[in-house]
C-alpha cells in the first residue's frame, strides 16, 4: 500500500502539475494536487493503522470536468475575433488577387461584409469601401495642394518688398463675406425682385428635386457675389417639402439666415400682375431688352424628359405675360431643347442687368448647345438655308441657281 501510495505522489507531480501550469489551470489544479501530496504524506506517517483506499474514478472525474470547464472558457470567447480573423484573410486574399478591396477597414464594415448574403454583395460592398477611400485620399491630396500654394504664396508675399511699398490691401474671405452680405441685405429693400416659382415639385421625380435645389443654390451664391445683386423671392414655397428639406441639408444652420424672402405665397397676391413676366423657353414672345422695372419669374423645375408647355400652362392660367430669351437670333443653335439649368439664367439676367450686352449674356449658354454667335442677320441664313434644302430635294434647280446667284454674286 505504501509503494503504491508513493508511485501515485510521482504520477502527480510528473503529470498533472506540468499539464495544469501549461493550460494556466493553476488556480484550480494546485489546491488538488496539494491535497493528495498530503494525504499520502499522513498515510504514511500512518501506515500501521488501517487506512481507506483512495477513489480514482471520483479523482478522474474531478480533472475531467475542470479540464473541461477551463478549456470552454477559453474557446467559446474568441469565436467572434476568429470570424473577424478569417474575414481579413480572405480581404488579404482579394487583395494579393488583384481586386478591389480597401487598405483600411473597420470592425463595423467587416461585420457588415460578413453579413453580405452572396459573395457578388461582398465585391460589390468591398468595390464601394474602395472607391470611398479612393476619393478620401484624393480630397486629402487637393488640401494638401492647397495648403501648399497657400504657404508659397504666403512665402513670396514675404520675401518681395514689393507688397510692402504696394497700396493695396489684402482682403480676407471673412471681410468678402461681409461685403457680400451688405450688397445682399440691400437689395433686400432697394433691389429688383426676381421670383422663384416652387410649385413645381409633384411635376418632377426626386432626382430632379434634388438637382433643382442644386441649382438655385448655385443661383443664390452667384447673386450674392455679384455687384447689384436682385431680391430673390421662394415663391409658393410649402414647409416640410422637399425642397425644404433638400435646402435644410444644403445650407443647415445658415438656412434661416438667408437674406431671401421666403413665402407660401402666390407671386400674384404679392406683385401686380402688369409688372409680371414668366421666363419660358416655350413662349412665342421673345424677349428684346431687359427692363428694370419688371418683375421677372424663374420656374424652378429640372425635366429630364423635356416636358414642353408646362410652365407657360401656368403661366396662361395666372394670366401673364410670358417672354423667351432670344437665343436663335444671337446664335447658331445646333441641337437639343432650348433649356438652360437656374444658374445659367442667373447668369445671364445679372448680365443683361449690369451691361444690357446680349453677347455677353448669351456666353454662359453652354457650347456644345450652339455653334457659335451669328454674323449676318438671320433672314439671309434663312434664305440661304431654304435654297440649300431645295437644291437636296432637287426641286426646280435652275431657278433656284439663279436665285442663289442674283443673292450671292460672285465677288
């Protein structure tokens, strides 16, 4: 029994205490095994009297089941970081393949990645990380130019002492700010008004809402900057449309501090209606000069699909007078519709109200709509254009040669 009792004390120290101090079972292991070191050192101090027999199932059982427990502690844990593990080897993977695949990505977007039902929702959200992080990287390189031309200049500002013995000042954008700002407030009450109609939103798509307000904050900017900017009016304007939550992400905290004048107001019930012309490509009138003394209305809707007639319909219904800029007698129009985006017709209003100069009005329509300005007057290109379609068509050829020559001699 004593032989035995000591072959059992080596078992233990040999086998279970290197076991338990390499699965960091020490905590658990050590107070066992010190209990057994012990009760077979008080077995043999007593080994004359008799003495139970030690159970080694029930001990078996004991290391099983701790075994068990520190080994389920330990590898139930990690399951969701070997999931992210393996995500980001297979990222790796794509990479080393040549795909589109990000540089960085976050814990958020690989459980998202994970969660993609089919591996072409996996590319194609892989393809959307890398993209957006291409044009973060751009937009970090275009600030870093940017500050570098900056400090350039700041530098050569420096270094010459011609800026020094110049008389000109140096405005910052905050002071522009202002100055732009004062032009705007008066025009507020000394201004020419011009009316934006904003009851066209169930006539276009989302799309195009979103591209409209685009637009007019692009008109309101260029306004602001200009030197006798006009009083814009938001006519017919609804709350809690998408045009005003369209201008709410646009502009935010700034939106009630615009110097505009917003109402849910008819432009009629605000001006006289003598004072009021429609600007529309669809009109038969066409507009000669710029008169200083009307109130000039601007539909604020973008139709990708052209829908002709609309906005001279409500103009008819309100009845208005109407005009249409008078782009075939300035130039060679090409092809396409005779529309132009909101901040285009700002352009050239603000133009024709500074200089009255058709020409240089008309230069903000762009060039792939025309051919360029007209030379001659256009009744002769008319004719011209007649005689050449008759000669195609081959329809009395002499006459028509002798037409052309009596117009056009020889020099």
């Amino acid at each position: 029994m004593q032989c035995a009792n000591v072959l059992l004390g080596k078992i233990v120290r040999s086998s279970v205490l290197p076991f338990a101090a390499q699965h960091g079972m020490k905590k658990n292991l050590f107070p066992l095994s010190r209990t057994l070191s012990l009760s077979l050192c008080l077995k043999q101090e007593k080994s004359c009297e008799p003495s139970e027999k030690l159970d080694l199932d029930e001990w078996k059982k004991v290391m099983k089941s701790g075994l068990q427990e520190e080994v389920s502690e330990t590898v139930l844990e990690p399951k969701e970081p070997s999931n992210l593990a393996a995500a980001r080897e297979t990222l790796e993977m794509w990479r080393l393949a040549g795909r589109a695949v990000p540089e960085n990505i976050s814990e958020e977007q690989l459980k998202t990645f994970m969660d993609c039902p089919s591996k072409s929702a996996k590319k194609k959200y892989l393809k959307y990380l890398h993209i957006k992080e291409l044009h973060k990287e751009n937009d970090r390189r275009k600030m870093d130019e940017k500050r570098e031309r900056r400090l350039e200049a700041q530098n050569q500002a420096t270094n010459t002492d011609e800026t020094k013995k110049s008389s000109f000042i140096y405005l910052s954008s905050s002071t522009m700010d202002k100055t732009y700002n004062w032009r705007a407030a008066q025009s507020m009450t000394f201004g020419q008004p011009l009316v934006f109609d904003m009851s066209y939103e169930k006539e276009m798509s989302i799309r195009e809402v979103i591209n409209t307000v685009k637009q007019i904050v692009l008109s309101e900017s260029c306004n602001r900057r200009s030197v006798d900017p006009f009083h814009i009016h938001f006519c017919n304007f609804k709350d809690d449309s998408l045009y005003h939550r369209e201008f709410i992400k646009h502009y935010r905290e700034a939106w009630g501090k615009l110097l505009i004048t917003v109402t849910d107001q008819c432009y009629t019930e605000i001006f006289p209606k003598d004072k009021l012309i429609y600007l529309t490509a669809d009109s038969p009138k066409v507009m000669k000069t710029f008169d200083h003394d009307k109130i000039y209305i601007v539909g604020s809707m973008v139709d990708k699909s052209i829908k002709t007639g609309v906005s001279l319909a409500r103009a008819k219904r309100l009845g208005l007078e109407t005009a249409a800029l008078p782009l075939e007698k300035y130039l060679l129009w090409s092809t396409g519709a005779k529309n132009l985006t909101l901040d285009q017709m700002m352009h050239i209003l603000l133009t024709l109200k500074d200089t009255a100069d058709w020409k240089k009005a008309l230069e903000f329509v762009p060039r792939r709509k025309h051919c360029g300005f007209v030379n001659k007057p256009v009744k002769e290109l008319k004719k011209t254009l007649d005689l050449i379609n008759t000669l195609k068509l081959r329809k009395g050829r002499e006459e028509v040669e002798k037409q052309f020559a009596k117009n056009h001699p020889k020099k």
